[in-house]
C-alpha cells in the first residue's frame, strides 16, 4: 500500500518497512518457496506504484494478478491481517487499479506482437533453440537482409529470405562467409516448428510501441499492463525471451534521466528463473547490460522466483531490494542455498538469518532495502500487507470487457501486413519470370524467323535452279539434235538431244551449285 509517498511493504512489530520509490531503480528480488506468498506481495508493491503514477508491467503466470482490476472484499485473512496491522488507520482502503490486458496468442487480452527484425538474432535463436553455430549463421541471414534492405517483420519473411539465400549461398561467401546447407536447413527446421506454435501470430505487425506502456489515467495512477503468461508460459524459453526483449526495448528506447523522485516504469518478472537457463554468453552479457544500464533511463526490475540461486551472481548483485520468504532446507543442496541467502543480507543481531529463513510463515518475509542514502537497510522480520484489490479470480466476460473497451484495442487488435522481405522476393521472382519467358519468347521467334528465312532461300534455290536444269537441257538438246542429225540422220537427232538435254542439265546444274557455294 501507499503511504506519504511511500510503498508501505509491512511491518517489523511497530515498525514501518518501506520502499522508497527513488531506490525502485535499484531492482530487486522476491523470492521464497511455493505458496510463501510471493504473488501478494507483488501484487502490494504493483498497487503502490500505480497508486503513486508509476506505470507497471506485470508477467502474469497463474492467472491470479489479473483481478487486480477489481476492487478488493472482505475476507477472512485480509480483515485479519489489517486489524492485526494496524492498517486501517494507515489509509487501507480496498481498491480497483488500472489495468491493459496482453497475450502474445491474442487470446486473454490485446495481440502483443513483435518483428522479427526488432527481436534480433541472439534471441530469436534463443527462441528457436539454436546452436552457437547456427545462432552466428542467424545473424549473418540478419545481416545480408540488412545490406540489401529485405524487411524482416513475420516469419514469412524470415523463411523467404532463409530460401533465397539458401539458393544463393555460394555467391554470399567470399562476402560473408560459408554457410553449410546443412545449417541453414537445420534453422528451417527450428523456424517451421516456432511457426506451428504461433510464431505467425506473435511475429507481426503492428508491433509493440513501449511508449504506449508508460501512461496514467484520469485520476493520476499508473496503468498496470498484465501480459496473460497462462499459455507462453508453456514455451519458458519463448516466455523469458519475450519479456527479455521487452526490457530491452525499454532500455533502447527511453533517454538517459538518472536518479528520479521515483521511476518511470517498474517492470515484474516472475518465473525469473527461466530467463537464465540454458542462456549463452553472448545473452548472458545482454541480460547483464540491460539490468546494469536501464536503472539509468528510469526503469526498476524486480525479479520473481523460488531461490536467491535461480539468479546467477552478475545480475543478483544488482538486486538492492530483497524481499525473501521462507525457503525450504531438505537438501544438503537447499540448505546450502538457504546459507547463501542469509548471508547476503545485512545482519539482524537479534535473530539468525539462517533459522528465520526456515521457519517464516506465509504472508511473512525478510526485507532489506535500499535506504534514502543509497544504504542496504539490516534485515527485519516483516509481516506483509494485504493488497487493496481483489483475491480471487476474473471472470472472462470482465476481461473481455476490459480488453474492448480499451483506447489501444483499435491500434494492436488488428493485424497487418505491409510489404516486406517476403513480398519483395516474390515480386523479384515474378519480375525475372516474367524476364526470362520474354527472352524465352524471343528466343523462339528468332529461331522460327531465321526458320522461315532458310525455307524461303531453299525455295528460290530451289527454282533458280529448276531454270538453270531447265534452260541447260534445253541447251543441251538443241545442240544434241544438231550434232546427232549431222552424224546420224533422224534418229541420231533424237539421241542426240535426249543425251544434250541431260548433259546440259547435269552441267547447268554443277555450275550453279559451285556459284551457291562461292557465295555462300
């Protein structure tokens, strides 16, 4: 709850345990064992926030954050936490918060979508369960769509641009390097498999403009965008890279403003546990990054998870705010971790950290803050404040309402698609067909032409020299009748022109073959 400005977490017997909202950019951690009550005391520290103007973004895994739209009631535990706590006179009033519903399926609230190209190849691979090889291969198919300017938006962009430079991978290597078949067909694989589990729907446009999360309503407080985790929560590695990439389009995007009276955003991350599993160095670093840097643009991240171990050392030391519930020490494994955790926290002298740890109560924990000096506060014994807004469940047909009757419902519901890598390749593909039919055709009337030219000079070959046998015999028997008749009388006329007429022609004829072979 909200108190002089200030997110009242609980209380250490008379003792306020407060947030200071200019440390939230500090991070944090909640953590604690299953059913320790984690997801109420984000839910407090969601609603003080929104109560003081702070946009905030929760990872909403169960389905249980969502009635945060709905103003609390009367129940047992919660009447009795406040009259045991004091609460009342404090300014606990049950309340209804601002609330935008998200699913990057569509289904339980707006489309959230992203491109492709916006997603970039480390966590698309990450999505996509490649290996470093293949991840490098991704970013150089990144890198030529980039070069020859092919939009990467959806994944029929990604599979034409994987084809067209499949087709074309020897001419790229000298350029970019080789790329195996064998790979680029094993990225194929991993990319018609993320399509089968809705990679076409939350692959799209229009794609997410962050701006749009860091708003209030009339009355000042803070809209709490809840992003429906029930179904992308079973793709961990598609869930925590979804929320990875968010926090880092927070830290792309927003300007540099330092140390704020109190921060722009405050993101939630709950299952925190999956962002780091199986996370290559190269995401590692990233995650590093942007945990270290978006402190600077304003922006607070609490992670949400079972143990302090879920969380790797780089990014755990950069968690000021620790609320831990109690954590559960069967195990030589779990006992060590337990130790780890009561260590890292300032020590109480008046109880062991260790055995606290141990034996806490729901609705309890152990908070250390960062204090107004920028300090880490000594760890106390905290009872935690009930939320304000409703325990339960929300009835689908409420979220549905809340879902149409939001301003952005018209901007993200509907999907488009603009030309891009796939609508360009297709369109060069149609144009080179379409070239290589025209000189297909042309090809073939040249060839049909040049056919009838030949057949026309065969045929005036042909008469000419029908008229040269024809004059050659003519020629040829009257000078046979002339000769026959002067040595045979009547009948050597006659053979004497049957045998001139074909001399003349066999000669005529020769001559004009050699005279077509000349001038050929």
């Amino acid at each position: 709850m909200l108190k002089d400005n200030k997110v009242l977490l609980g209380k250490s017997g008379d003792e306020e345990i407060v947030l200071y909202p200019s440390m939230a950019n500090r991070h944090g951690l909640i953590a604690g064992a299953t059913g320790t009550g984690k997801t109420v005391t984000l839910k407090v520290l969601a609603e003080a926030f929104s109560k003081m103007g702070v946009p905030v973004f929760l990872a909403d895994v169960k389905g249980d954050l969502a009635p945060m739209c709905k103003k609390g009631t009367d129940n047992e535990n919660v009447t009795s936490r406040v009259e045991s706590m004091g609460l009342a006179r404090e300014g606990f009033e049950y309340s209804a918060f601002p609330v935008n519903f998200w699913d990057v399926y569509g289904e339980g609230g707006m489309p959230l979508r992203t491109t492709v190209s916006e997603m970039g190849p480390v966590l698309l691979a990450r999505i996509m369960g490649l290996n470093e090889t293949q991840t490098d291969v991704l970013s150089i198919i990144f890198k030529i769509a980039d070069d020859e300017g092919l939009v990467l938006v959806d994944i029929k962009d990604l599979k034409a641009v994987l084809r067209y430079v499949g087709e074309h991978a020897a001419e790229y290597s000298a350029e970019y390097g080789n790329m195996a078949k064998v790979t680029l067909n094993a990225i194929v694989r991993a990319v018609v498999a993320l399509e089968a589990d809705g990679g076409e729907l939350f692959f799209g446009e229009p794609g997410l403009t962050v701006t749009d999360w860091l708003c209030t309503d009339e009355e000042g407080h803070g809209i709490v965008q809840i992003l429906d985790c029930r179904k992308l929560i079973l793709h961990p590695k598609m869930y925590s890279t979804f929320l990875l990439w968010m926090m880092s389009e927070l830290f792309e995007l927003l300007p540099e403003v330092g140390d704020l009276e109190k921060p722009r955003m405050v993101f939630f991350f709950d299952e925190a546990h999956m962002l780091f599993e199986s996370a290559s160095k190269a995401l590692m670093e990233k995650i590093v990054q942007v945990v270290k840097l978006i402190r600077s643009k304003g922006v607070g991240i609490f992670f949400i998870t079972q143990s302090p171990s879920d969380v790797p050392d780089s990014v755990l030391s950069q968690l000021g705010n620790k609320i831990q519930h109690a954590l559960r020490a069967y195990t030589p494994k779990e006992q060590k971790a337990v130790k780890a955790a009561a260590d890292s926290f300032r020590t109480n002298p008046d109880f062991d950290t260790y055995r606290m740890l141990t034996e806490l109560g729901t609705g309890k924990a152990l908070v250390s803050v960062i204090d107004e000096s920028g300090i880490p506060t000594v760890v106390k014994h905290t009872k935690i404040c009930p939320p304000e807004s409703f325990m339960g469940t929300l009835d689908e047909t409420e979220r549905l309402s809340i879902i149409n009757n939001c301003v952005l419902n018209e901007k993200y519901m509907t999907p488009e698609d603009r030309f891009s890598a796939y609508e360009y390749l297709a369109r060069r593909e149609q144009e080179a067909g379409e070239e290589a039919r025209k000189e297909q055709e042309a090809l073939l009337a040249s060839k049909k032409k040049e056919k009838e030219i030949a057949a026309r000079d065969k045929a005036k070959r042909k008469a000419a020299k029908n008229v040269a046998n024809t004059a050659g015999g003519t020629i040829g028997r009257e000078l046979g009748k002339t000769l026959g008749a002067a040595l045979g009388g009547r009948f050597g006329k006659t053979l004497g022109g049957n045998l001139g007429a074909s001399f003349g022609r066999g000669l005529f004829g020769t001559l004009f073959d050699a005279t077509e072979k000349e001038s050929d």
